[in-house]
C-alpha cells in the first residue's frame, strides 16, 4: 500500500492506494482545538471525510467538494512518481 498526506491549517489529508485491489481511500482529518472538545471525544482530531474509490472519475466521489477532488488529484500525482 502506498500512502501520500498533506497538511494544511487544521486539516491533515491521506490518499492511500492499494496496488492489489487498485483502489483508493481518501481521508480527512479535522484538528480539534476546544479543550473541552478534546476531552469530550479522548482525541485530538476528528475524521471529516472517509471514502473509497477506484478512479477520479468514480461516482462515489461526486459528493464531495471541488477543493477535495483537488487534494485528491494532487495526492494522486505524488503516489504515482
């Protein structure tokens, strides 16, 4: 399996590819800052977007935002040098 992430502010982007079943998983991670909030959940972060698909132009991905599918095509090029 090959993964690529990025931060940017509270958020924490994954793509991960698994070569046998050649499909990806996107996840997004949310940065809690509320102390009150961290204490509530027992964790620092919270996951914002978790999704699977085989390609870009994948149906399952219509839901989601043109900033996501962005992200997403960029963790894509960094997978595939």
């Amino acid at each position: 399996m090959k993964t690529n992430s990025f931060r940017k502010g509270n958020f924490t982007y994954y793509l991960n590819y698994d070569e046998n079943e050649k499909r990806y998983s996107y996840v997004v991670y949310v940065k809690i800052r509320s102390s009150k909030r961290k204490a509530e959940l027992k964790s620092t972060r919270v996951k914002d977007v978790d999704i699977s698909f085989y390609h870009v132009d994948d149906p399952a991905l219509k839901d989601l935002s043109n900033e996501n599918i962005k992200m997403i095509k960029t963790l894509i090029m960094g997978i595939e040098k």
